[in-house]
C-alpha cells in the first residue's frame, strides 16, 4: 500500500518541494536570473581551457594534449595563452560575444582528494568538510526577503542538494519516470487531500510545476537510454522554462555527474570531449529557452576540484587542485580570461604536481552576488560565506 508522498510521486508529476508548506514560487522585484550549474567529479580545467600557449604544456599533457588553434580539430582560440577545448563551440561564441569569461586557476580552498568532502566544501562555502549543513546558496536568498526569499530557487533533480539547503523555502524538480495521470484521477486525488493543508499544498506545487515544464516525453526516453548529453540538454531547457514562467523562479541549480577521468579521458575525442559537447550543448539550448531573459542571466559552471596536470598510467588524469570555471549569460561582462596564472614550471605546480590554485571560488560567488544579485557584502562575508574574508569580492564580473 502507497503512502501518501509516495502516491504524490505515482500519479507522475515530478515534483519535490521541501521546506515551508503553503508557499509557491514568489515572484521577483528583479529581473536578474542566475544558473548555477555543477559539474559533479572533478572536470579537468585544463582540457576546458588549455595553456596552449605556456611552454610546458605539450610535454607535461603528452597524449592529452590539444592542438594549437588553427589546427585540424584544434583548441578555439581565447587569447594568446588560453584555448577552449574544440567541443566548447557555444561556448566560443558566447565568449566572442562578450557573453561568458573564463576564470582559470580556481578552487574552493580543500586540498585533499575526496569527491564527497570536495563538493562539500563548494557547496557549504566555509572552507571545511562538514563545517555547515546547509549551502551558500540558500543562505543568500534570506537578504532579498519576499522578493527572491520564497521558493525562488529550484534544483534541477530528485533530490535538493546541499548548496540550496537550508531554512530558507526553496523546491526542486525532475521528471517522473512513471506514466502520467488523467485529469479525473488528479482531480480525485485534489478533493481527497483538500482537508490536508501539506498535501494539497504540495499537489498543487506539483501541478503548477508540470505545468511550467511542459513535455517532457523526450527527456524520458533519452534517461532510459542512458543518453547523458541529450539529458543535460533537456535539464538546461526545463531550467530556462521555469525560469522565463511568470510565476517561476529566478535561481535553479542543474547538476551533472560523469566528469572523473581517471582512464581514458581523451583530448580532441572521447569520453572527456563528449561529456563537454553535452554542457555546451545544454549551455546552447538554456541561451535559446531563456530567449530575452539571457541579457539578465548569469550561469556559473563549477566543479570540485581539478585533475592532475600529468597524464596517470592508465591514460587520464587523477584528482588535482585548481581548475577552470565558466561564467555566460547576457549579464556576464565577458570575452576575457580571469585569472592570476601561476604557469606550469615544476616549482610552480602544487604539491609538485597540480595547477596552482590562486583564485578561491568563493571570491567569484560572491562577486556574482553582490553585482548581479545587490547582496550587500558585509552580509555575504559574515553569513554567506563566514569564515572568508582571505577571499576577496571579485569584481566586474558582471556588466554595468
């Protein structure tokens, strides 16, 4: 027999709202959009946007290495140092446009090899493992109050992850792989639950969610084929409809895994060049969903940590320090690489065999934050991000 959250779960609406009963999708005084998008395992930022132009890149990368812009299937020129791998084609032209930036040599501030601990410390923002139970993210929404404080912000997946956990109301959504309901059925299922203030409020959440993300027919068919490129794809478009939905969200977080490369990674090809085909594919396909909204949309690609910056035996890389991240969107002051490179001479790496991490993380999101989002920053460094007055708002990050 079927509880009642599990039937809410099996008449097909995928919906999950966590937090406080009662509240919908608050609609905003602001027109600004943030993507935070999460690349789950360690993405190799040197293949993302690599040091072509730095002496020692093509001895210490070996087999890994990328071709110099120009070449056949070569690195998409950046600047005289900095090419995007040859799968970032969006991206290029977001970065042509002025409508993305790169910041190189970053990271949270762990130092270890855990996954697990690496993406907690990105996602609690305090600089340690298990330092916070809730994220960086939902502590942000509380400063913007019933503008962009309730429900304002939604995770793209099953379940909500740490970077938008907290006390503040957010929700989540991903969709159902079970067949949908009739109309009589949920109708039935709406007068059952209309004494139960939880229950009909959540159903009606579920409602008003399918509602914004549409068909979703593609998506299910491309999750039981495995296909993760095609997954992003429709991920990113279901983001960019609640997003640009009068009464939807202004904040979503979009998750994906796959990115450990221990074996086999590839360069121009491969495992490592489809898995970022299918980012920049989605990246594409959000900028086309948002349509007019991307001019005030910032989408932030992060990932925990980077890879070392030798190839291992087994033909890829293990886990590093520093990586590269992306910023696009409309609202990006872009066309332009961020960062204090430390170079890739041996007495340069870290720990004698990583990129040198010269920027923290946090310093990027809190720059977003304040430019984009008006978050004061006396709040984002005592309550957003305690414990980070070593980094430093980034600045101009965002257009005037």
């Amino acid at each position: 027999m079927l509880n009642r959250r599990e039937l809410l779960r099996h008449i097909g609406l995928g919906t999950v709202a966590s937090s406080l009963p009662g509240i919908s999708f608050a609609k905003a005084d602001t027109d600004a959009r943030l993507v935070l998008v999460i690349l789950r395992g360690a993405a190799d930022g040197l293949a993302i946007a690599a040091p072509y132009g730095e002496g020692k890149y093509q001895s210490l990368r070996g087999e890994l290495a990328l071709p110099e812009p120009g070449a056949s299937n070569g690195l998409l020129k950046l600047d005289g140092l900095f090419g995007l791998h040859p799968s970032l084609a969006n991206t290029h032209d977001f970065y042509e446009k002025h409508e993305a930036l790169v910041v190189h040599a970053v990271s949270s501030p762990y130092r270890e090899r855990s996954h697990f601990d690496g993406q907690d410390v990105l996602e609690n923002g305090v600089g340690t493992a298990g330092g916070k139970r809730d994220g960086w993210l939902n502590r942000a929404l509380a400063p913007l109050g019933g503008s962009l404080g309730n429900e304002a912000a939604i995770a793209m997946s099953q379940n909500t992850p740490l970077v938008l956990r907290g006390s503040n109301s957010v929700t989540s959504w991903a969709p159902s792989q079970l067949p949908d309901a009739d109309d009589d059925t949920i109708q039935r299922i709406a007068m059952l639950y209309a004494e139960d203030e939880f229950f009909s409020t959540r159903l009606s959440q579920a409602l008003d969610s399918q509602r914004i993300a549409g068909d979703i027919g593609d998506m299910e068919k491309t999750r039981r084929r495995g296909n993760d490129a095609a997954q992003t794809n429709s991920m990113m478009q279901s983001a960019g409809k609640f997003l640009t939905a009068p009464d939807g969200p202004q904040i979503a977080v979009v998750e994906s895994g796959g990115w450990d490369t221990h074996a086999n990674q590839g360069s121009m090809s491969g495992g490592l060049a489809n898995k970022l085909a299918g980012l920049d594919q989605g990246l594409g396909a959000l900028r086309k969903q948002l349509g007019p909204a991307w001019s005030d949309t910032v989408v932030a690609v992060v990932t925990e940590f980077g890879r070392t910056v030798r190839v291992n035996g087994t033909r890829g890389t293990d886990h590093g320090t520093a990586t590269a991240a992306l910023l696009l969107g409309g609202a990006v002051n872009g066309g332009r690489i961020v960062t204090d490179w430390p170079g890739l001479a041996t007495n340069n790496l870290y720990g004698g065999r990583d990129l040198y991490p010269t920027t923290d993380v946090r310093s990027i999101f809190k720059g977003i934050l304040w430019e984009h989002l008006r978050i004061k920053p006396d709040y984002l460094d005592r309550a957003v991000f305690p414990g980070s007055i070593s980094a430093p708002i980034t600045q101009d990050l965002i257009r005037n």
